[in-house]
C-alpha cells in the first residue's frame, strides 16, 4: 500500500527556520517524484515543487522560487521542505503528493504550520 | 501560462446527478491530461479522475471525467450523489512552464 507520512503540526514565530517531512513507503521511491501543495486557511491548492529523489532534480513553481527549499534523502525515503525565515503569510496546510511531472497520485495527511508572534 | 476556472460552487439532491466544469484559459485542453481531486472537510486530496477520464480503484463508477474541445473545458459528472460525496473537487492539467496548475475548486454541496 501506498503511504506518504508527514511530520506533526508546527507553531512558529516569524523569523525562526523549519523544515517538514514526507516519508513514502510502499512503492519505490526513487522511482517517482514528490510534490508539495500549499493550501492557505479556507483557501484552494497551489502548486509549490517537486523534487525527485532518484537524482534530486527539483522544479519550482514561479511563486515558490526562492521562498522554500524542497530536498530529499533517498536513503530514508524521505522528502522536506524547508523556510529559512518563516512569515506570518507562511501559515497553511502543507501536503506532499507521490508524483509525475505532470501531476500527483496520492497525498500524504498534510502537515499544518502556523506562524505567529 | 493557463489558467484553469472552476465554478465556486454546486448544490444537487441527492440521487441526481451533478457536473462540474473546469475551463481552460489558452492553449487546448486537450492538449495536457486534466486531473479531479476531491476533499472532503478536513481531510487530505485524493484523486478521482486521472488523465482525463481514467478512475483510480477503488472511485466508485459513479464518478466519471471527459474533455470537450468545443468549450476548451474538462468536466467531472457524479451520478446518484450521496451525501458523503459533498467536498470540494480541484481539477488540475500541466503548463511546459509552471508544471501543475489548480483549478480554483468547487464546493458541492449535496443537499
């Protein structure tokens, strides 16, 4: 069976750094992509990267570029993403997906952040 | 770049049947395949329609995906709606640019 585990809830204060994960298992993960998905409170998904684990060749959407870092350690099977400096406007659901370029499969539980002084 | 519009919202009876349309701003619909994710109030997206029409195991046949150049549009249909079918739907297609691009979803409400 297909899993994609994230990591728990986060609270943050603007300024500080984090990095979120996203375990896959039961499929080959060197073999697919992973993507993340920002969805903003009451709001819809946005696109935000994907990375491949077999080669760690990662696409940014324009909007993301610059923002986030998204890695992955092959030998885990696991995938992150990672602020530098968290804003206030950083506060959302964040998913992972198993992917192709083109789109995802199937979505890890999401992992919330929620930035606040 | 494209955009993908969705409408905002839908409200069907149960037992009805109840369509979607997620309409392409440029280039050809069918020119990328279009995805259906649905989710349900807090819970992650799972998908219903892939390439296009293609149902995952497990979706119920009542749930059924088509393109239409015509309209430059993809449309989810949801035969015999049940209650636990009430979500918000997202289509999604690829740009050669920006990769995946989200429709803006649709809430059905199942009523």
């Amino acid at each position: 069976e297909v899993q994609l585990v994230q990591s728990g809830a986060e609270v943050k204060k603007p300024g500080e750094s984090l990095k979120i994960s996203c375990k896959g298992s039961g499929y080959s993960f060197t073999s697919y992509w992973i993507g993340w998905v920002r969805q903003m409170p009451g709001k819809g998904l946005e696109w935000m990267g994907i990375i491949y684990p077999g080669d760690s060749d990662t696409r940014y959407s324009p909007s993301f570029q610059g923002q986030v870092t998204i890695s992955a350690d092959k030998s885990i099977s696991t995938a992150y993403l990672q602020w530098s400096s968290l804003k206030a406007s950083d506060t959302a659901m964040y998913y992972c997906a198993r992917a192709t370029v083109t789109t995802g499969d199937y979505w890890g539980q999401g992992t919330l952040v929620t930035v606040s002084s | 770049n494209f955009m993908l519009t969705q409408p905002h919202s839908v409200s069907e009876s149960p037992g009805k049947t109840v369509t979607i349309s997620c309409t392409r701003s440029s280039g050809s619909i069918a020119s990328n395949y279009v995805q259906w994710y649905q989710q349900r109030p807090g819970s992650s997206p799972t998908t219903v329609i892939y390439e296009d029409n293609q149902r995952p195991s497990g979706v119920p046949d009542r749930f059924s995906g088509s393109i239409d150049s015509s309209s430059n549009s993809a449309s989810l249909t949801i035969s015999g709606l049940k209650t636990e079918d009430e979500a918000d739907y997202y289509c999604q297609s690829y740009d050669s640019s920006t990769l995946w691009v989200f429709g803006g979803g649709t809430k059905l409400t199942v009523l």
